[in-house]
C-alpha cells in the first residue's frame, strides 16, 4: 500500500546560529558585567552574600540578539528566576519588570555613547 522511501539526511551544515547560540555569554562579556555590577544585584543593590544566587538576564531576548552577545545585552540579577520573589523573576515574567530591563538597557547603551 504505501512504498519506503527514506530521504537522505543533507551533508550541508546549519548556516544561522541557533539562539541559545546567539545567546551564549562568553567568559569575557561576564567578566565585564560582574566587574560592572560590583557583586551586586542591578535592580535592587544586594549583595551577592545576601542573594541565593546572582544570574546573567538577558535584557535582549537571545532569539532577538543579532551577532554575539555583548554586556549591553546583559543584567546581572538576583535569582533563581523561578523564585518569584527575585528581581531576575521580576525582570523576565511581568510588564512592569520587561519595562524596567528595556529601560536599565537603554541607560547602559546612554552610558557608552556619552
């Protein structure tokens, strides 16, 4: 009733990074942002002694990061963004918090223009 008829694999190799490529942070871009943020968290000022953990958030979303990521694309917040009581959860799941990164974002571009 129905013939087998396999479609060969393509020997070519994907020419557009993935995201989460796109995305990636290299050890030299963290550096810059922890040197940046003093061991603090950027939204709320606590230390990293105070925190659970400090993570990198992306302020652009790595699908919409055209090249490599760079420290403007990054915020370094308080987390886990799954514990809605952080500012990292803040950043990456309510309005009010989208709005604050994409501000926090245009401060740091400001910042490197003048």
């Amino acid at each position: 009733m129905f013939d087998y008829r396999p479609v060969p694999k393509p020997a070519h190799k994907r020419s557009a990074k993935t995201s989460k490529q796109r995305g990636s942070i290299s050890p030299a871009v963290r550096k810059e942002v922890e040197t940046r943020s003093g061991d603090r968290c950027e939204r709320c000022g606590k230390h990293k002694s105070q925190v659970w953990a400090l993570e990198m958030a992306h302020i652009t979303r790595r699908w919409k990061v055209e090249g490599a990521t760079t420290a403007n694309d990054l915020a370094r917040l308080c987390g886990p963004s799954t514990d809605s009581t952080t500012c990292h959860h803040f950043a990456d799941y309510t309005a009010e918090g989208r709005a604050w990164l994409k501000e926090f974002g245009e401060s740091l571009k400001r910042r490197d223009a003048g």
